[in-house]
C-alpha cells in the first residue's frame, strides 16, 4: 500500500460527478457515476463484464465525451477541452494497453523514443536514444532486445516495452488497460509485480489499473472501486471490500478471489 | 394479407430510406474527414519524413505495376484502333488517337484504378490494423493528434504521386502504342510520332495530370476513412479494405465523367477547340 492510502484527505487526481453515457439514447451503459480517484494512489476498477470500466477509462482519457456529467482530470474538466488542447493534456498521461500497442513496424526502443520524438523536440537524438533505453532497463528489458520488432519478442516483453513507452514522457497518471489479461499466471503475477514497482518507484504517480483480475487488485491496489450496473457499487481499500456487508461485493470477492489474502 | 403487403412497403421503404440517410451521412463524415486532414497538413509538427515515406510506397512501389500496365494497354488500344481505322483507310490518326485517349482518360483513369486497389488497399488494411490492435488509441492518448500522423501524409502523397505516375503511364502507353504501329503492323514512323506531336496539346496531358491527382485525393481519403473507422477485429479489417477499395475504383469512373463535362466546359470558355 502507498503513502496515498494513510493520508488524511488526499488530493484528487480524478473525479467523475454524475457521469451518465449512453451510446444508443435509450439504454446507459455509466448511470450516474460518482468517483475519486485520490493523487498519488494505485487505484484498482473492477467490475463483472459489461459494466461500464473501459467505458470509464475511456471516458477519462478523453476518447468517450459523457452524456451527462462531469468527467475532471488533474482539475481540468476533459470533455469540455478543443480537440488540440485535449491532444496537449494527454501528454500527462501513459496508457498500457492491454495488447501492449506497440507499433509493429518499429523497433522496440524506436517505439520507446516515438513519444519522446513527438513531445520533447528539445531533446537530441543521442539523448532521446538514452532516455529510451533507460525506461527500457526502468523496467527490466534487456538491452540484447532493444533492436528486436515487437513480434520478435514475447508477450511479457511487449508489455514490458509498453509500459517503457507508457512512461516515456514522465506522466503524471499511468493507467493500465486489463494489463494481465489473456496472460499465464506466472506472467500474471511479473506484470502485477512490475506495477506495483513501477508505481513505488515515482513518488505523486496516480496510477489506475482497470481489471478483472481480483487477486491482483487486492495485491497492488490502495484502493479498490468496484462498478456494478454502470455505479460505483463500492469504492475503498483492499480491507474494506472485505469487511463490506454488500451481498454482491461479498460473492464477487468470494468467487474472484483465487490466490491472495489481504494483509 | 393487406397488412403484410403493407409492412413488407413498409420494410422496402424503410430500408431505402436509411440507405440513403447512411449515405449522406457517411458522405459529410468523408468530407469532414478530408477537410480536417487537409487543415492538419499544414499545421505543426511538420511530417515531411512522414510524407516522403508514403511517396515511397505509392509512387516508387507502384512504377513497375504501372510500366506493365501502361504498356499492354498502349498495345491493346493501338491494335483496337489500327484495325478500325484500317477500314476507313485512317491508319495515320493511329497515334494522336491512341495519344488523346490514353493521356487525357485512361491514363489517369487506369492509373488511378491501378494505384487505388494497390496503395489504397494498404492503406485500408494497415490503419484498419492498426485501429484493432489499438495502435490508434495508443497514439491518441500519447498526445499525438492521428489524422495529422496517418491521414495528412497519405492524402498529400497519393496527390502528389499520381501525376507522376499518370505520366509514366502515359509515356510507356504511347511507346508500346509506338511500337505495335512501327514494330508490329508497319506504320510509318515518322508520320507517327508528326501527327501526335500536331494533334497533342500540352493542356490534353494536364487534363490527364489534373484529374489523376484528383483520383489520388479520393482513393486515399476513402481508404484512409474506411481504414481509420475500422471496427469488429480481423473481419473488420477485410470489410473495410474491400469497401475502401470498391468504393473509391467507383467513385474514379464516377468522377472521370464529371471531370471530363467540367474541363469541356472550362475550355468552351475559354475559347479552345475540343
């Protein structure tokens, strides 16, 4: 657990007020979302299927605008910015993604460098290059890799260098897109593990890890929001969904939980 | 049985009539598209690496294909011709036909077909690719606007990159047309090449260059819009590289045609014989 989760009144680094989406006018997919998410925290959003979390995500990257609400980031209210000035705050931000994103036709420390290429034209090449190379070690890639394309590489080394770039640009919130779906449970627990570290490792990071994966939710995360039927059902630390009376909340721990107990 | 006659109008005419609003919406979504593209190309950060690039791949890629091309087709239409005219004893006119033909229509017809199921598939596939393998998002919330990285560049190279390759195919055309009428059926040289240089205009090539370059706006736009719309995975993918692809050879003949009415139109006012 971080520093986040002891102190008294933290600062929020994303509040959803009300957030109502609907794609097709009739049904909601988010009805009436209240969230804050505090600075500095690793905040975990879990959720049966087809509730509403990458609709969430989405929605605080700036790629969904609310049909109602309030969607704020770092105090700036994301739906409401002009394309251009939305395109410039999300410097502030790093996504891995579930499928790692990584671009195909570039090398892997080419793809770290592609956002610094992008944003710091103040930098040299040779610094860019070193830069690059030391996310890519930040986050245990071995350099023998660095001129591999993405599918010369294994999974575990595609988010690896995800996450690299993710954290190219120094970003203020880091987020993580199902960053373990679809993985062995060994690779599970490296990429929670490298979470985890990369978070410890940058004081003031928010991170936010959207997923399914309870055991790791409860491993990593200081807080825990859990939506059901497009709400927030319950928001709070690891402990606290297991002390909750909420029926639901009890079944979906009790069913979701494989391998981890809380401290 | 009225009233299944009546819900059976019903759904026919329902459907057209949401064929027709998905057209017109889809059509505005296209011009949208393109404006905003054409608005971002001039903006910082500059993207001429970006753009040479893509003139690599649709220009210097697409030579070959268009030298074939160009000289089968010069080929054909010179032996089509040849005969026709043989009947009326008009063997002479072979050339300048041949030359108006292919540089004022099929050559920025052919090329624009040729370029468009090559380059413009690709470009389809490869942003389609990308959409679903979340490379766009990933662009998207790394700050970097995507129309202005993958959009702007293809248009602007697939306009610059059609004249040149319109006038590749031109110039192979007229040669294998040279060569079928000198080399194969006999014809007199010098009354060749003297009746195209009489008979050509300069303006009868830039009406072949303007249009091609008009045909590289629109197969690239499409297939640009098809590919960066892409939904639904692999399937997806498939889907909107054939209806990038279908829809923009259409569209070229389509256009061919207007084109052709309007520069007839432009030159009757201004005073040029056809």
């Amino acid at each position: 657990m971080t520093e986040a989760a002891s102190s008294a009144a933290p600062e929020i680094a994303i509040r959803l007020t009300d957030l109502r989406k609907t794609f097709d006018g009739k049904e909601f997919v988010v009805q009436g979302m209240d969230l804050a998410i505090p600075k500095g925290s690793l905040t975990a959003i879990i959720g049966f299927s087809g509730t509403g979390k990458s609709v969430i995500l989405k929605h605080i990257l700036g790629i969904y605008k609310p049909t109602s609400g309030k969607v704020e980031v770092l105090g700036r209210d994301v739906a409401s910015l002009r394309p251009d000035d939305l395109t410039d705050f999300r410097k502030n931000f790093g996504v891995l993604f579930q499928s790692a994103a990584l671009f195909d036709d570039m090398t892997v420390l080419e793809n770290v460098c592609f956002p610094l290429v992008e944003h710091r034209r103040d930098l040299k090449e040779k610094q860019i290059l070193e830069i690059a190379a030391e996310k890519l070690k930040q986050v245990g890639l071995d350099p023998k890799h660095f001129q591999k394309l993405p599918s010369q590489i294994s999974g575990g080394m595609q988010k690896r260098t995800g996450l690299a770039r993710a954290l190219a640009l120094d970003p203020e919130i880091l987020f993580y897109d199902e960053p373990t779906t679809g993985l062995d449970p060994i690779l599970t627990e490296m990429v929670d593990d490298l979470i985890l570290e990369t978070h410890h490792h940058r004081p003031g990071i928010t991170s936010v890890m959207v997923s399914h994966d309870l055991d790791a939710a409860f491993r990593i995360a200081d807080y825990v929001a859990m939506l059901h039927a497009g709400k927030v059902l319950l928001f709070g630390t690891p402990e606290e969904f297991f002390n909750t009376d909420i029926d639901l909340v009890q079944t979906f721990v009790a069913k979701g939980m494989k391998r981890t107990k809380p401290n | 049985m009225m009233q299944q006659i009546a819900n059976q109008i019903d759904a026919v005419v329902g459907g057209g009539r949401d064929r027709i609003s998905n057209f017109i919406r889809e059509s505005g979504a296209v011009v949208v598209f393109l404006m905003d593209s054409i608005r971002l190309t001039f903006r910082r950060p500059n993207r001429y690496l970006e753009i040479v690039r893509h003139m690599e791949f649709v220009g210097n890629q697409s030579v070959l294909i268009i030298m074939l091309t160009g000289a089968f087709t010069g080929l054909a239409l010179a032996y089509q011709i040849y005969m026709g005219f043989k009947m009326v004893n008009a063997t002479n006119l072979v050339g300048p036909i041949v030359a108006l033909g292919i540089s004022r229509e099929l050559g920025p017809v052919l090329t624009g077909l040729i370029v468009s199921a090559r380059a413009g598939g690709a470009m389809a596939a490869r942003l389609g690719t990308m959409r679903v393998n979340e490379q766009i998002d990933a662009l998207d919330v790394m700050g970097v606007n995507t129309k202005q990285y993958l959009i702007a560049p293809r248009i602007l190279a697939s306009f610059i990159c059609m004249p040149l390759l319109c006038a590749v195919f031109d110039f192979v055309a007229i040669l294998g047309a040279w060569f079928l009428a000198v080399k194969l059926v006999d014809l007199d040289e010098a009354i060749f090449w003297d009746k195209i240089r009489s008979t050509i205009e300069i303006r009868h090539i830039n009406e072949g260059l303007f249009k091609s370059a008009i045909f590289g706006i629109v197969f690239a736009m499409i297939c640009c819009y098809r590919g960066f719309n892409t939904s639904g995975g692999a399937k997806g993918v498939g889907e909107a590289t054939n209806r990038g692809v279908v829809q923009s050879m259409v569209l070229i003949i389509v256009l061919d045609y207007f084109l052709t009415s309007f520069l007839r139109f432009v030159e009757a006012i201004m005073g040029y014989p056809v």
